[in-house]
C-alpha cells in the first residue's frame, strides 16, 4: 500500500516513519522545501527519542521518501493523511487555512479512489468541509471522482511519540463507508495484531474524542494546580492529596503533578479551541472555560511566586532558569510556560541566564533576550535564584553544594517538585516550589 502524509511536523513525521516500520511505502510531503531537503540529507528538523534511527532505517530500506511534491505523491498514494498544522485564531477559534489548502491540493490532483484521513487535531465539522472542499476541486476540473473521508485524530505525546504510536492505549476511526473501513483496518493491521483497542465510529465523534480526551488531561492538570495553591494557603502538602486522590482506580495517578500550568503546542490551543466550536455550536463547556482560566492565572502566579521568593524584588537580579521546553524529551517550544515566565521577569528587570538539554535554538528563537548557558551550572553561576521550570532527568540529581557555591542567594524555585522541601532548607536553600 501507498501512502501519502502531508505535513512532516512532530505528527506528519512520526506517522510516516511508523507506517514505513509497518512496511508500507510512505511519502512525507512538506511545502517546507529546507525541511525536505534536511531529511533528504537525513537530518531530523526536530527532538524526538527514537526518531532518527527509524527514518534513517526506513528511508535506507526504502519504505520512506520525502517531497515537496503534494501532486505527484497524492497521485501515486491510496491514502492520504492531512497532518498539518492547526494553531490558534486570537479568538481561540482553529485556523484551518492549512487543513483547507491541503484538501483543495488534493482535489486537483486526485485521479482516482483516495481515503483522505485527517491526523491534524480538527473541529467537530471539518470532515465535512474537507469533502466539500475537495469536491469543489473535481468539479471545478470536470472529474467525476469518487473519495472517503475519514478522522484517524492522534493522541501521540512528544517525548514519547513512537512508542505511542507503535503501542497506543487506542486507535480512533472516524469513517463514513465501508471501503474506507477496510483499507485503514488493512493498513492498521499491525496494531489489530497487538490487540490495540480501536473505536470505530463516525467522523464527527472521532474528531471530538481528541478534543475531549486533552481537555479532560487538562482539567485533571489544572485541578491538581488549584489544589496545590489551596495546599500552600492551608499548610497541607499537595503530593500527599494527589497521592490519596490517585490511588482510587476511578481518578487514576496520572497527570496529577502540580506546576506552572499546561503548555505545549496542543492543550492551550485545543481546550481554546473546544470551548470555540462548542460555543458557535449553542452549547457552553463550562468545566473547559474554567479549566483554560485556572491555567492562564497558574502561569501568572509563577512570576509572583519567583519575585515573592527572591524577596519582593528582581530589578536587577539575574535568575538562573533551568529548562526551557514545555515538557522534558522535546525541543517544543509552543505555548511553554518558560516563555511567559522569561517575559514577566525581564518585565520587572530581572536579567535570565538559561540551560536547556536540546531546546535552546528553539528557545534563542522566541526568547532572544536570554543568555544561553552550557550547562546548569554556568546558567546559576552569579544568578541571585535558581528556577526549575522543566523537570529534564538531568536536573534531578544536581551537584547541590557545587550550586550554592555558584548562586550569589541560595534561593530555589522548583515549579516542578523535583526536590524535596526538608533536604533542600537543611542543605541551606531558601526553597520555594508548588503546593508544599
Ligand atoms: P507542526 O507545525 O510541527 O507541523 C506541521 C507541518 O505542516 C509543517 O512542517 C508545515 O510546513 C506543514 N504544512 C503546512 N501547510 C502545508 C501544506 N499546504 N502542504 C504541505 N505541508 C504543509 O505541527 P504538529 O505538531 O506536527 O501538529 C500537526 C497536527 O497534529 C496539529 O493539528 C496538532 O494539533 C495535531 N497533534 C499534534 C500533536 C503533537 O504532540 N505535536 C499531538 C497530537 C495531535
């Protein structure tokens, strides 16, 4: 089977690499030309574990190809994968003008059956537009083509992406005939084999599970936040009521970890973007509007509890910020709280020296105004504070006395409990973190 993913991004790539591991013949189309031509000079443009091998493998075995060609790929692919990108309107709604441009590509190259799946994260009504839009196109062109439709909406976190799509908690299928049905359980046969749970089901249910299942995450995400903040107000420890809480099989343990708040480039974007549709569709997700405002006022109250821990001040202090993706194992930097924290620091004076395993190009590229480091130590060097925003393995187990020599105060801010508050205050840290 051929097929063809459009958008080599995070999803586009890791679809493609993983069905070419599967043993299909995948094109990865971009309109990224130096993308393309990266990958054809086998560089991987992003951070992500495991990835580099298996393209290389693929392309070497020749189950894998990059294009800037959306026709001919189109043409020569029984499926097609939309996995482009979908960020945020100001007004919270999705810009699908990439979902749009794509379908219509693909309707003035279809020359036969096509099953055109969308990967992208898409609102409730979209598989809709995606057949009106490319009908439009074989119309416009005097072809009398017949195509499906369908939603395959990937759940993949980064950091962790290939096993999630190798072994995924679940596969969702959103089809609306019995062709497409059998091509994509065809070539999701391989996951049928490892007995991977699939829910087959209409287009407009399999694109608002995605929605529902990252805006559950997210309200799980910023219920433990509320909760810490309370914890701090009452003198009860956070850990422990996630601990009780999670134990109970009907909650789970799972994203029950108080920080700065969600980030990313899908839970802001995705909670804004459900809260949209539903509301244009005449029903208000009060749970998800409140969700989305306890974790715009999470990431504030980072920047207060900095100032507050480096004594009501930092005009003219420097902090020594440690991390700087919006999750450990990736190079993201979309939506990171980093970024806003960064800003609500320089705001107020305060310079930043920052050390981040692999997301410093992508950092340097929205944050200019920080000094990269190379290595935790250096960015604590002469720094009045030291502020853990993203929990990287390597941050676990620092040198402690080492740090307090390099800091000017030996001021903590760990927005991520990676450490312990007793061991902390008796190694002689003035220690702040979240919910304890
Ligand atoms: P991305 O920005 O990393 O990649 C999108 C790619 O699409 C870019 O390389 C861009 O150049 C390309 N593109 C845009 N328009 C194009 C066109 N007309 N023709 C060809 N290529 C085009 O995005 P991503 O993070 O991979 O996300 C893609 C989609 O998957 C989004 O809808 C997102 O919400 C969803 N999603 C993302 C994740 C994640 O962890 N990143 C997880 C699940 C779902």
């Amino acid at each position: 089977m051929n097929v063809c993913v459009i958008g080599t991004g995070y999803v586009g790539l890791v679809t493609g690499a993983c069905f070419a591991e599967f043993g299909v013949n995948v094109v990865c189309v971009d309109k990224q030309a130096d993308k393309i031509a990266a990958l054809e000079a086998g560089e991987i443009p992003i951070y992500e574990p495991g990835l580099d091998d298996l393209v290389e493998r693929n392309v070497r075995e020749q189950r894998l190809s990059f294009s800037t060609d959306t026709e001919s790929s189109v043409r020569d692919a029984l499926v097609v994968f939309i996995a482009v990108g979908t960020p945020p309107r100001d007004d919270g709604g999705t810009n699908l003008s990439a979902v749009e441009a794509v379908a219509r590509e693909i309707g003035r190259a279809m020359d036969g059956y096509k099953v055109v799946v969308t990967k992208s994260t898409v609102p409730v009504g979209t598989g809709k537009a995606l057949r009106r839009a490319i009908q439009e196109e074989l119309d416009a062109a005097g072809r009398d083509l017949h195509f499906s439709v369908a939603s395959n909406p990937e759940f993949l976190r980064e950091g962790a992406a290939i096993g999630d799509f190798m072994r995924p908690d679940r596969v969702v299928l959103g089809v609306e005939d019995e062709q497409a049905h059998a091509i994509l359980r065809d070539l999701f046969r391989p996951l049928f084999l490892i007995e991977t749970p699939f829910v087959m089901t209409n287009v407009e249910t399999a694109e608002l599970s995605k929605y529902a299942a990252n805006s559950f995450l997210a309200t799980k995400i910023s219920f433990i936040n509320e909760m810490a903040n309370l914890c701090e107000r009452v003198g009860a420890d956070v850990h422990a009521v996630a601990k009780a809480m999670g134990l109970d099989r009907r909650i789970g343990k799972k994203f029950l970890h108080p920080g700065p708040g969600y980030g990313g480039s899908c839970f802001p974007k995705d909670t804004r973007s459900a809260a949209h549709f539903a509301r244009e569709a005449g029903e208000t997700l009060e749970i998800v509007e409140s969700v989305i405002r306890v974790n715009e006022r999470q990431r504030l109250r980072m920047v207060e509890k900095i100032v507050e821990a480096m004594g009501g001040e930092v005009d003219g202090r420097t902090v020594g910020m440690l991390g700087l993706s919006f999750k450990p194992e990736t190079d993201d930097m979309r939506d990171a709280p980093a970024v806003e924290i960064v800003r609500g620091l320089r705001a107020r004076g305060a310079a930043v020296r920052a050390y981040d395993p692999v997301a410093m190009p992508a950092a340097a590229r929205v944050l200019p105004e920080i000094q990269m480091c190379k290595n935790a130590y250096e960015a604590c060097e002469g720094a009045d504070a030291m502020l853990l925003v993203t929990e990287w393995n390597q941050f676990r187990m620092l040198d402690l006395e080492r740090l307090r020599g390099l800091l000017r105060q030996p001021v903590v801010v760990d927005l991520r409990n990676v450490y312990e508050p007793g061991p902390m205050r008796a190694a002689g840290f003035r220690y702040t973190c979240v919910g304890r």
